[in-house]
C-alpha cells in the first residue's frame, strides 16, 4: 500500500485537526507561562479551527445526504496536503521559537509541490 491509499482525505483532516489542537495547547502554554500574547489570541485561533471544522463537517454531511454533490471530487493527493500543512505548522512554529525553524519549511514546501505535479502512476 503506497502512500496515497494510507491518506485518505479523512485521515488528512483527523491529523490537521490534532495538529490544531496541539498548536492550540502550545499557544495557550505560552500565554499562561508569561512568554507573551493574550487569551484572546487563543480565542481567535480556536474560533478559527472551529469554523474550518465546521465547514468540513458540513461538507461531508452535503456529500453523504445530497445526491448531486456525490460527484465532488477529493484531492488527487492528499499527502501533498498533508506536507503542505506540515509546512505551515514549520512556519507557524517560526514564531514561537525563532527564525531558524521556518527554514526547514522549505525542502517540506518542495516536496508537496514535487508530489502534487509528479506524475501518478495510477
């Protein structure tokens, strides 16, 4: 089983949304410890995630209930997107822990890109 059959689009979504929640954690460990930033910061961020998860939901819903947006189609890679989150958590990470860290985005950044435009075998 190659990588593409392990991630699916479901299993994309159940780890972006832990990353969320483990990025959340780490901004609320940061407020709370006194290295900078506010509650609502975390507010924010939280709402944010709350509202992305909502649309999926509702996207899902819309697929199994609607017959005429059965035909939606799923990315033709989803590790592509996985790295591509991978990669804005890098970033994201950049801010908390100093201007080295973004720079191992970069070989994450190009190999989503090499996978999403390398062609399938399949």
């Amino acid at each position: 089983m190659d990588v593409e059959h392990r991630f699916t689009a479901a299993t994309v979504v159940a780890i972006w949304g832990a990353m969320n929640l483990v990025l959340t954690l780490l901004l609320i460990g940061f407020i709370v410890g006194g290295f900078g930033g506010h509650l609502f910061t975390a507010a924010i961020y939280g709402g944010a995630v709350i509202i992305v998860f909502t649309v999926a939901a509702l996207v899902v819903l819309a697929r199994r209930r609607h017959p005429r947006w059965r035909g939606l189609r799923v990315a033709r890679r989803p590790a592509a997107v996985l790295l591509l989150a991978v990669g804005f958590t890098l970033l994201w990470f950049g801010l908390a822990f100093g201007g080295w860290v973004p720079m191992i985005a970069g070989p994450v950044f190009i190999a989503a890109l090499g996978l999403e435009f390398y062609p399938s075998r399949g």
